[in-house]
C-alpha cells in the first residue's frame, strides 16, 4: 500500500513513532525516508554567534536523530534515507513530502503542554497542507 513514507521526528518519541511507520510496511518493500528539521526561527535581537552556536547544535543533534532513526527503521526489505534540512519545521516537511513524492507521513502529536503547543501547530500545519495522507501518533 504504502511504498514511501516519510517519517518527522525532532528526536522526542522515536520509539513509539517508529514502531507506527514499521506496522505500515508490514514485511514489503518499502522506502523510509527520516527527516529532522533544524528550526532556523530565532528572536530577531539574537546575536549572530549565538544563532550559529544553535544552529550548529541542532544540527549536530539532527545526525544523532538520523542515525537512531535509520538503526530503528531498517529491515530486510527497507531502504532509509536521511535528510536534514534547516528552516520551518512544518513548511520544510511538506516540500520533502513533495519532492520525494512521498504516499504518506508519520508524525508525532506531542506530550506535554508545551509538545502540544510547539509540535501540535506544526503537526497541525501538515496535515492541513500535506500532498499525501499523514498519520498522527499520539504520543
């Protein structure tokens, strides 16, 4: 059914996230593709050395994602690719849903009130302008 699934994390609930987008290949061929979006948005006064130490770390926490991300999602018949990119979580996900032409994505919904807020208006953002069909995870 679903040959190419895009899967959103920011590192909060991977367990559970993955265990969702490996019911959905349920032993076919299938190419995963994990995404972390490094979220570039910053208070306008923040000085430049203090964005680039944040956008360094993010980064750096982006590669640690990728690769928990790759060892949880690959079986025999799975192929993962990683991406990282930088800039709005919710726009940056839906234009990699795109350009891979993805059948559907996985994402979290979000714990505390904070996740609720903070992950829920960029869960909210995709699935309201996502190409494909998105899974929400309660998380």
């Amino acid at each position: 059914m679903y040959e190419k699934i895009l899967v959103a994390n920011m590192g909060d609930y991977l367990e559970e996230i993955s265990k969702h987008a490996l019911e959905l290949v349920d032993d076919r061929k299938c190419e995963l593709i994990g995404i972390y979006v490094v979220d570039t948005s910053v208070p306008f006064l923040t000085p430049s050395k203090v964005k680039e130490m944040m956008r360094r770390e993010l980064n750096e926490r982006g590669n640690e994602v990728i690769k928990k991300l790759e060892a949880m999602l690959k079986t025999p018949k799975t192929t993962f690719k990683g991406i990282i990119v930088e800039g709005d979580p919710a726009s940056e996900i839906i234009k990699t849903a795109e350009k891979e032409d993805v059948d559907i994505i996985v994402v979290g919904t979000g714990k505390s009130k904070i996740d609720k807020h903070l992950l829920g208006s960029v869960t909210e953002k995709v699935v309201h302008s996502a190409p494909c069909t998105v899974l929400l995870v309660k998380t």
